[in-house]
C-alpha cells in the first residue's frame, strides 16, 4: 500500500511515516501543500493523509484537487479541530474520513487499512499460486502448508505479483507499489528482492522473469481465492 503523508510538523509526520512503515507500508512525506499536490499528481497513492492546517495550500484546496483528480486515491483528514462542524466541513470537501489529533496510532492503522482496501479492487481472502498461499489480512504465507519467513519488502511485491494474476508487473511499478519515494530507480533493489523471495519460496518456481518487461507468477500457477 503506498501513502503520503502530508503534515507540516516534521516530527510529527515522521513519527505517522516510520510507523506505518514498520506496518509495511511504503510511506512518502510532504511538509506542505504545493509539496503534497506534486507528489500526489506524480504517483498514485492508496491513501493521503493530510492535515487540514497547513501553510500555503491549505489542506481543504488539496483535498479537492485529489478529489476531482477522479483517481481513486482515498483521503483522511488529520486536525486539531474535533468539532462536529469542523469534521460536517471536511468531509463534505471529499474526505473519506477523518480523525482529530491527538490520536491513538494503532486506530490510525485501522483506519488507514480500511480506507486502503477501498482504493483498489476487492482482494479475494487469501491469494495462491499452486501450493503458495498469501494471505493480506494476517500478513503471512505459506507454501505447501509450511510457514514461510519474509520481509515486509518481500511480501510486498508477491502480493502485488499474485494480484496481477499472471499479468506481467514491471520492476518500475513494484518499485512504486512496495517502496517509496526514497527508492533509487536505478539501483537493483527489486531484482535481489525478487532474487530473495525466489529462493525463500523454494522449488518449483513460480516466478518468472519476462526480459524486457518484468515479473510474472507463470502461467501454470493460476492464481485464485481460497474460501477461509
């Protein structure tokens, strides 16, 4: 899931990002309206959060450029102000919701994951390939029914890989989708991470390489819900 952070207290706005981070999520940051407008028109995150009060563009003008952008980017409002009228007033300029500070962060995270899940397309319960079983909610996989230890990076690109059902996914999308914005594009960071997750799922392969073009989970390895 990628998220920016758009917050004019720096320490603040780290805190949201290592945080939601360790939740592993790609997390980029923006001190200020006109900062968080550029990033938000460049890359299309799941989920903005965005403090109303910020210098310059104000949180209100951003959230409806996002709005009218007509991505399905989703928007929670992050102030101070915890009155009625104010949270009537920020929902009504589009947000999807909206939390007043302070706040408790692991409320924060549920509400992040639920605004997330309606960025995209419906997930089925679980995702497989052959004897590979991910499963979004619990952040675990297993193959074969055995336990299989990966990072937060690993894990992110074999979901992204088994949601594209067997479509090929480019190193320059996982690159956005499971990084951030700190990401070098020009290092081999998705290349060993995918080198990695390779030899952690174990044989046979599921994860073919397209030269010229990507990643891909291989066609014999359909991918489809598993009911719970």
């Amino acid at each position: 899931m990628r998220i920016l952070v758009v917050e004019d207290e720096e320490p603040l706005a780290e805190a949201i990002a290592r945080g939601l981070r360790r939740e592993g999520m790609a997390v980029d940051v923006a001190l200020n309206g006109e900062d968080g407008h550029e990033k938000a028109s460049i890359t299309r995150y799941d989920v903005v959060l965005l403090d109303r009060d910020l210098p310059g563009m104000s949180g209100d003008e951003l959230c409806r450029e996002i709005v009218t952008s007509g991505e399905l980017t989703r928007v929670l409002m992050l102030t101070a102000s915890g009155t009625v009228s104010d949270r009537v007033a920020g929902l009504s300029l589009g947000a999807d919701d909206y939390l007043s500070k302070p706040f408790a962060f692991p409320e924060l995270v549920a509400r992040v994951r639920a605004l997330g899940r309606r960025a995209t397309p419906a997930a089925p319960p679980l995702l497989t390939a052959a004897d590979v079983e991910l499963d979004p909610a619990r952040r675990t996989v297993r193959r074969a029914g055995l336990p299989v230890e990966l990072t937060r990076k690993e894990f992110g690109v074999l979901e992204v890989l088994l949601s594209a059902k067997g479509a090929v996914v480019s190193s320059e999308e996982l690159l956005e989708r499971v990084w951030d914005e700190n990401a070098d594009p020009f290092t081999t960071t998705v290349r060993v991470t995918v080198m990695t997750l390779r030899k952690k799922l174990g044989e046979p392969g599921i994860i073919e390489t397209v030269v010229g073009s990507g990643y891909r989970i291989g066609e014999g390895a359909a991918v489809q819900p598993v009911p719970k």
